[in-house]
C-alpha cells in the first residue's frame, strides 16, 4: 500500500489557527465600523493573553460631575468599571449584549449602554449614572414618578428605564404616548410592567412642566 504519511509542515496547528481569526476579527471590528474601537482596545484583541491582562492603566473619568480615577485594561467596559471599580451598582449587569438596556446611563446628556461601551472611551466625557439623577435625598421628577406610579416589579430594568426617560424628557418635554413608546424601545421589562412605566413617564412630564 502507498504511504499515506502527512508531509511534515504540511497542516495547521490550533494556535495559529485561532490567532489568525483573532487578528482578522479585531481588523475588521476596527475599519468596518468607521473608529467603534479606539486604538487602545483594537489592539487588546491582538495582544496575546498574558499582555492583555497585565496591560492595566489609570485613567480619568467624570461620573455623576466627580473626576474619578479608575484603574483599568483596554477590554474593560465602562459598566464594569462604575459596578467594580467605583461600587456605582445602579447600572445593571443583566443581558450583557446590549439587548435590554438596564445598564444605561448618559454620556454627554445621550442615553448610551454601558456595557457596550469601553472605558476608555468615556473619558473626556460627561458620565451620569441613576445614582447622579438624584439631588441628594430628593429623588428626581422621573424617579419620584416611578415610586408614585409604582412602575417596576423585579427592579433589574428600572435605572435604565429612568435614565433612558430622563434623557427623553430632556429632548422632549412634552411626548404623546407613541413618543415616550419610542424613546424607551431600547428597554425591556421582563415582568412586563410597560403600562406603569409609560404612565411614570407621562406624570413626571407634567411635573417637570409644573416646576415640580
């Protein structure tokens, strides 16, 4: 019989294999997204492991009006940084995929979702999580609304919810029930509590209206 034995080089190891379609994925996560990823965490992904989680660094961020010194890796997100790093829990950690929305909070006045977005690239921006909604002990029109209109169950959605109302109302300050729909579509509730929320979100409208 012939010999069948595989010329020696002649296949590719697991290792380099893996490696490539790392470096494929984060090149093409950097050009096809028009500058998604900063430079710093493009290269995260191309670092070999051990770089990647000793590669940690200070940086500065504003949260809730406070500078904050934050240590943290290129591939840590900003929600991992306010809930590990700075103790702020109100942001949830639920779907971490961007689907639900319970990690919201704003950059510059926009509802973004924290666990989509690097640390990093929060610096240099103006950071407000649901604990910075709040003036001291005075809950804010939308939070008061909410406690009024008792409009959550588990609890797990509500701060996204707030902060994603609160930036709707700051662009809106009079929406009609399919407005407040839409600028809330990026929230899920899974105990289904909508009606309470969008009836919240109407009655801290017409507080903030009234000076309240």
């Amino acid at each position: 019989m012939p010999n069948k034995k595989k010329e020696k080089g002649g296949g590719v190891s697991r290792r380099s294999f893996l490696k490539g379609m790392g470096s494929g994925i984060a090149s093409t996560a950097a050009l096809s997204t028009g500058g998604l990823l900063s430079k710093e965490a493009a290269a995260a992904f191309l670092a070999p492991d051990a770089e990647r989680i000793n590669d940690f660094q200070t940086i500065q961020l504003k949260i809730n009006g406070t500078m904050q010194s934050v240590r943290v890796e290129p591939r840590t997100t900003l929600l991992s940084a306010l809930r590990d790093k700075l103790d702020l829990t109100g942001s949830k950690e639920v779907c971490d995929r961007g689907q639900c929305g319970a990690c919201t909070v704003l950059a510059d006045g926009k509802p973004v979702l924290s666990c989509m977005t690097l640390a990093l690239d929060a610096r240099g921006k103006e950071i407000v999580t649901v604990e910075g909604l709040a003036d001291g002990e005075k809950l804010s029109a939308v939070q008061q609304a909410f406690v009024e209109q008792d409009a959550l169950m588990c609890g797990f959605c509500t701060p996204g919810f707030v902060v994603s109302a609160t930036a709707l109302l700051q662009d809106n300050p009079n929406p009609n029930a399919e407005e407040i729909k839409l600028g809330l579509s990026g929230n899920i509730c899974r105990c289904g509590t909508y009606p309470n929320v969008f009836g919240a979100v109407q009655e801290a409208a017409k507080n903030m209206r009234k000076g309240r």
